[in-house]
C-alpha cells in the first residue's frame, strides 16, 4: 500500500498542468496518460511494498521477506537464536533512496534499529510525494552529478555507523541512480575524482563505463558497502537507472562484490576504451587510474569460514516503465509495442533515428497508426565536441533527443505525429524540464518565433527554443530514477 496515496495528484494531471505542449496537442491527455502511468509503475515507495512483507510468528517473532529471501527475526534481537537475525539497519544512497528507506520502515519498523540514507533532495517538488516518516533512519543530502564536499561529510557519517551494527543483525541497502556521487570515499583524492567524472561525462562516455571504473576508484563501491557491515547479511534493493538493469553498475555496485567486469583483463580493456579520453588527463591522475587495486572479494568469517551473506532484489527498473506505457496505450485504443534495442549511444543521433522510424513506420514494425512506440534507455551528449557559445546555453540528453528528431518529423502533417522523451527522475541535464514534445510543426514554430532550431542542436541549447515555445516537460523531482523514457505517436 502507498501511503502517500490518498494525498497524490496523478502524474498525468501534473504533467498537463505544466506542460503546455501537451494541452496544445490534440492527443496530449493520452500522451499524458501513458507517461504518467510509466512513472508510477516504477514509485519507489509502492515498488519496495511490493517487494517486502512482515510475516508475524509466535512468541514476539517474525519473519523479514526481502524478493524471494526470507530471514528469521529475533524476538529478542539482542539475542537472536542459531537462525535467526538481531535488528534491521537501513543503509543506503540514491535519488530514490528518502522513499525506498522510509517503505521499508513502514514496512519493518518494530525491528529497524536505525541508519542512514544519503540522497540529492532534502524533499520531494510536490509535497504529495514526500516519503514517509523515517523514523530513526537519518537522511542526509549529498551531491549529484558531481562528488563533493556534502558526499564526503555524509559518507563519513554513514561509515560510522558500522560499529553499531552487529554480526547476526539484518542490513537492508536501499540503492538507486546517483548513488555513485552521493555515496563515496575515494582511493584517489576526492577533487581528482571529481574533476574525473565531470570530464568524462563531458565526453560522451557512457556511465556503464564511467561506474566501472568507479568500482576501481573508491572504497564503498564494488561491494565496499557491504564490506563495511560484515559479517552481517546485507540485502541491496536495487532500483534500476542503468540498461541491462546490472546490479554491478547501479550505484557502482556498493553491495555488488566483484564480477567478471572488475577482473584485470576486463580493466585494461575499459582503460583502452577510454583512452582518448584519459589521454587528456594529467598524467599523475592517470597513473593513479592505471594503478588502482582490483575490489577485494566478500570477506569470510574467521569463526564459520563461511563468506558474507550478500543478496540482491531487483525492485524497479525501465522495463516496468515501458511495460506500463503499452498497457495503457493499448487500453487507450492504440497499437503499442516495445522497441529494441534500449536507447544510448548519443543523444542527437538516436532523436534523429527516431524522428526517422516515425515517419517511415516500416513494415517490419509489428505495430500499424494509430500507434505509440515506447523505448528506454539512456543517452550521451558530448559536450567536449559540440560548440558552446556561453554558459546561459543548456540541455539535456533528453531536450536533445527530443530536438533531433524535429527534422524528419517536419515531412508529416502537424496531427500525425508526436514524440515525448522524458527523464524518469525530472531532472534532464542541468535544467528545471524532465523533457520535451516535438510535433512536425516544431521547426516551423521555432523559425517563426525567431529562433534558430540549427543552432541550438549544434551549440546544446535545446532547453531555452523548447521554453519559449512552451514545448518543454515538467514534473519537478519525481523520486524515482529508471533511466529515460521516449513516447513516439503515430495518429495516422
């Protein structure tokens, strides 16, 4: 049960109120309807619910159900039997994390003894969506894209919390996207880091690559979380911001200990990817990079010889959001599918195929007008090759895309067409919109407003033409964070 729910205006109605693209347009409500039940497939509250339940048992006893694991409380927890777990502990990072953490001690709270969750916002754009009481799990704010100083300080604070928690005691680690910054404690010195991660996502890296090497650069990533905590059993929740939905690279993996991409061979090879990149570098901190130790395994109990209990419960990701944008486009009377493979590569390229595969609707496509085609992944844009006129220019991978596609789409009637993309978290690139909606007027409406749609695409500033058309998605921070969305509406 949400217990926000009673309280909670639906994104569809948030969406409408401000976007004034989408009122404009003559399908705009059933856009609306399909993003907004995207986004509340994947609320973090009712998505950890889900995943959770409180079995009670005789004497005071019970039993914590975490996916398909299912661990044995104490009724002492100062005393647990042979099987049995002491106290619960909370400990975790993410843009979602405040209502992934506050679900679980709805769901737990006689047996949660305490913890910390770092997270980007102290609250939630709309009060409605604000979590639940966190009772005595403490939030702390951090720093998103970047780590800095507020990451290190909540860190520091979340490490400490390590001597409290007991061998036979049960941590639940709420982890979702952003994670990677909130969360940190460098092998290298944090400003270098820094610097590192801002340089490569300005480089059209992808942050599959940018999170492995993550795992290399810093102690609570690549399971260091869960090191932290042993030998009690960690479980990792897992909301999903990455494609492939693999663990390992959500957050960086702080409760994932190595895998076959952490190996030395897997490492050189990342470090040859990135090459062009790392080139540009100083070359202390590229040594550092070259140099850094692999991720130690999970440690094992002197006493039982026995390695850590480590599990992982996949609770979100983006292909429930795109599940739930076919169910409800079809019960909206349209043709709907999936298409494959997820969206990445850069973002300027994959708007223009888009825009493309909406006009042509080939054959193969197994859906026919009036349709909707639902895609998801995530975008790059690179920055380091565009050409920026100053800092009042801005965008976003999903602005970007969004923009891309105006071009093809402008061969088709103004009613014929519509593409929607939209970061599930609200938050596209440095900018107040989660996304935009383009149609085949969009170019036309540009010219005649006296912007020039060719430069912004070239200079990445797609936000200021969609704010003045009116064109740009808002939904203010939404809690969770599952990659991005694209809608593309065929009518006819």
């Amino acid at each position: 049960m949400d217990s926000r729910a009673p309280d909670r205006q639906p994104w569809r109605e948030t969406l409408l109120a401000r976007s004034p693209g989408l009122r404009r347009h003559p399908r705009g409500r059933e856009l609306a309807e399909i993003a907004g039940a995207a986004l509340e497939a994947v609320d973090p509250l009712a998505c950890v619910h889900a995943h959770t339940h409180l079995l009670p048992k005789p004497k005071g006893a019970a039993a914590a159900v975490v996916g398909e694991y299912v661990f044995d409380l104490a009724a002492d927890p100062q005393a647990p039997g042979p099987a049995e777990h002491g106290r619960i502990w909370i400990v975790g990072a993410g843009k979602a994390g405040a209502a992934m953490a506050g679900a679980l001690v709805e769901r737990f709270a006689p047996h949660v003894a305490g913890g910390v969750v770092i997270t980007k916002h102290a609250g939630a754009a709309d009060p409605a969506l604000a979590p639940p009481e966190l009772g005595p799990v403490e939030q702390l704010i951090g720093d998103h894209p970047i780590p800095g100083q507020a990451s290190a300080r909540a860190s520091a604070q979340l490490r400490a919390l390590a001597p409290r928690v007991g061998p036979r005691d049960l941590v639940l680690c709420p982890i979702s996207g952003g994670a990677s910054a909130l969360l940190c404690d460098p092998l290298i010195p944090r400003e270098q880091l820094a610097a590192l991660v801002e340089h490569l996502l300005a480089r059209d890296v992808s942050i599959h690559a940018i999170n492995r090497l993550r795992r290399r650069l810093d102690r609570l990533k690549a399971g260091g979380l869960a090191r932290l905590f042993a030998p009690a059993t960690v479980v990792g929740l897992i909301l999903s911001d990455v494609v492939g939905d693999d663990p390992a690279l959500v957050g960086s993996g702080p409760t994932v200990y190595p895998d076959a991409g952490d190996q030395p061979q897997a490492f050189a090879e990342l470090l040859s990817t990135l090459a062009p990149a790392l080139a540009e570098l100083p070359a202390a901190l590229r040594r550092a990079i070259e140099d850094a130790p692999a991720p130690a395994s999970a440690p094992v109990d002197p006493h039982t010889g026995l390695a850590q209990q480590v599990h992982q419960v996949l609770v979100a990701r983006n292909g429930d959001a795109r599940e739930a944008a076919c169910r409800v486009a079809r019960e909206r009377g349209l043709d709907a599918v999936v298409l494959l493979p997820a969206l990445d590569g850069q973002a300027r390229a994959a708007g223009r195929r888009l825009g493309e595969l909406l006009v042509d609707m080939p054959d193969d496509l197994p859906v026919r007008a009036p349709a909707c085609l639902v895609t998801g992944g995530e975008t790059t844009v690179d920055l380091a090759h565009g050409q920026l006129g100053g800092p009042s220019q801005l965008g976003g991978r999903n602005q970007e895309l969004a923009l891309a596609a105006a071009w093809p789409l402008a061969e088709l009637d103004d009613d014929q067409a519509a593409l929607l993309t939209l970061a599930t978290d609200g938050e596209d690139g440095p900018t107040d919109a989660a996304g935009a909606i383009i149609t085949p007027s969009t170019l036309a409406r540009a010219r005649a407003a006296g912007l020039d749609p060719e430069r912004a695409l070239r200079e990445h500033d797609s936000h200021a033409l969609f704010d003045t058309l009116g064109d740009l998605l808002r939904t203010g921070p939404t809690g969770t964070n599952v990659c991005d969305l694209a809608l593309l509406l065929r009518s006819r």
